[in-house]
C-alpha cells in the first residue's frame, strides 16, 4: 500500500496503536505509514518486548513529535522480588520514589549511559502474588521502569528485576484510543473501497496534540503570514487561551480551530494585548500549508 494516494485518508493526523510486544517501535511506525501510504513518525519509543500505546503521527502532524514526546507516561509494570517481602514493605519503598530521582538509563539503551532526574508522580500497588508484584506508575517522559525496578528492589532489600511492561497511557492518550495495527489495516481498506467512516474513527486531528497547550487565536488575515513563517505581530492576534510565559511554546491557532502551528512566545500572557502592535509570536513549527487562506499582507511595493 505504500504510496498509495486517496483523498479517503487524511494527509495529517495521529492515530494510536496499541503496539504488540515482539516487533521496535521503528517497525510499528513503518507498517502504519504503509497502511495510510504517508510519510510517518512516533512519539515515545517502546522496547520489542514492551506493550500498548504508541503515537504515530503521519503528514505534516510529525512535526509535533517535540509536544507528544515530552507528554507525561503512566505503565502497569510486573516487578520479580528476588526475596520475600511483605506488601507493607513495598509500598513503604514505592512511596520513597514518588518524587524527583536520579536515574541512568540501562546498558541495553540506545542513548548515553548519563545521570538524568525525573518525577514519578505517582505509584500505586495493584497487586502482589508471592514475589511477583503488579504496579502502576505515572511519570515523566524518559523515565526508565526497568531503572526503577531495580532501585525499588534495592531500597525494599530483596533485588528485583522488571518482568513485563505496558504503556496505558501517553499524555492525554491512552488504551482506550488505541487500535491494532489489523484493525488499522482493515479500515484502510473500507476507506479505499468508499467507506472512511471506521477509519475516521481512528485518526486523531492534529489539533488533539496541543489541546493541553496554551494558545494564541489569529486573524484570518494573519494566517497564511505565520505559514510563510512571518513572526505574528499583535495586530494579528484576535484572542489569547491559557497562561503561558514569555519563551513557552503555544498554539496557533485560526478563529476556526485549525492548527497553525506552534510558536515560542516572546511576551507573558499579561503583556500580550491583542489587536496592539508589537511582535508576539515566533513560529517554530507550521503544519499548514501556505495558501490555506488567502494573503492578508501586502508587500512593499504594495502587491
């Protein structure tokens, strides 16, 4: 299928797989992009032998991969002791790492072996069968569970080493978003064959990403300046959503809903006035193409 072109698929968006253990998270992507024939990304690497939710940005949502992969994480996790503890014990350990940790990533990780800190925003015992133990955990992107098993056996006194491990959640995605790579598959074709509604069902706007993001709403005649990559002057901005700082990325966004883009804001929500000169907003990243709306600037020669 790949290369395949239909006005049945969209040419952006993000769909959530619920990827099996066995094959990368690259192989996972790569089969996503030959089943919609466009040109993929993923947010959130999985080891082969780790399950469940994978984000797989295809067209021009892959340029928001940035967003999605600094999004918090939450697993369910089964931990072997290598002694017997009680439950009491465990959960005593399990609280001591909710928080900010040191960790260094295991010897199997593709990336540098350097001291990192994340948060573990939380760890709740689910259940405890002997010297197994089943757990969840929501934490920040990065995190490493298998680390962290090995320090919790460390800190409980016993050892202990990561069994299994499943993403339930990434951002505001989780289990519930996902579909199988055969589900996808088949409704690919039922959209090829004139029926788009299933796969529709799947595919997430580009605008779901940033639903978490502060934003800036834009005049329609500033849009298609900000996609020629033009740094948005107040004038343009009808609207302002959310709190941010100066430097934080934000939304744009047109008085539609669209998503522009994303942009480094060069004032405080509480300086930005809108409709008042003064530059606002540098685009880092533009997912609409230019020409989406028409010209609302001039040039010097006045064309």
């Amino acid at each position: 299928m790949a290369g395949q072109e239909s006005s049945s698929i969209p040419e952006s968006g993000i769909v959530i797989i619920d990827k099996p253990r066995g094959p990368s998270s690259h192989q996972v992507t790569a089969w996503v992009g030959e089943i919609l024939g466009r040109r993929v990304g993923h947010a959130g690497t999985l080891d082969p032998q780790v399950s469940g939710v994978l984000i797989v940005m295809f067209g021009p949502a892959v340029r928001l991969a940035p967003v999605l992969l600094s999004q918090s994480k939450e697993y369910i996790c089964l931990m072997r002791l290598h002694a017997d503890a009680s439950r009491e014990a465990v959960e005593r350990a399990a609280a001591e790492f909710v928080g900010r940790v040191y960790q260094r990533p295991p010897r199997k990780s593709a990336v540098k072996r350097s001291l990192r800190i994340r948060k573990i925003h939380e760890i709740e015992l689910l259940e405890m069968e002997g010297r197994l133990v089943l757990f969840r955990v929501r934490c920040d992107a990065g995190t490493y569970i298998r680390t962290l098993c090995v320090h919790l056996g460390y800190a409980i006194g016993t050892c202990a080493n990561m069994v299994e491990l499943r993403r339930t959640r990434s951002g505001r995605f989780g289990e519930t978003d996902a579909v199988t790579l055969h589900e996808l598959a088949d409704a690919a074709v039922f959209a090829r064959e004139g029926d788009p509604e299933p796969l529709q069902r799947m595919i997430h706007p580009p605008e779901s990403a940033v639903a978490d993001l502060p934003k800036v709403i834009i005049r329609d005649t500033a849009v298609d300046a900000v996609c020629r990559g033009a740094v948005l002057a107040g004038v343009g901005v009808r609207e302002k959503a959310g709190g941010f700082a100066e430097g934080e990325t934000v939304a744009i966004m047109t008085e539609r809903g669209e998503l522009v883009g994303l942009g480094r804001s060069l004032l405080g929500s509480s300086a930005l006035r809108p409709g008042e000169p003064g530059f606002a907003v540098a685009p880092t990243t533009v997912l609409m193409p230019p020409g989406t709306y028409p010209r609302g600037w001039k040039t010097h020669a006045g064309r």
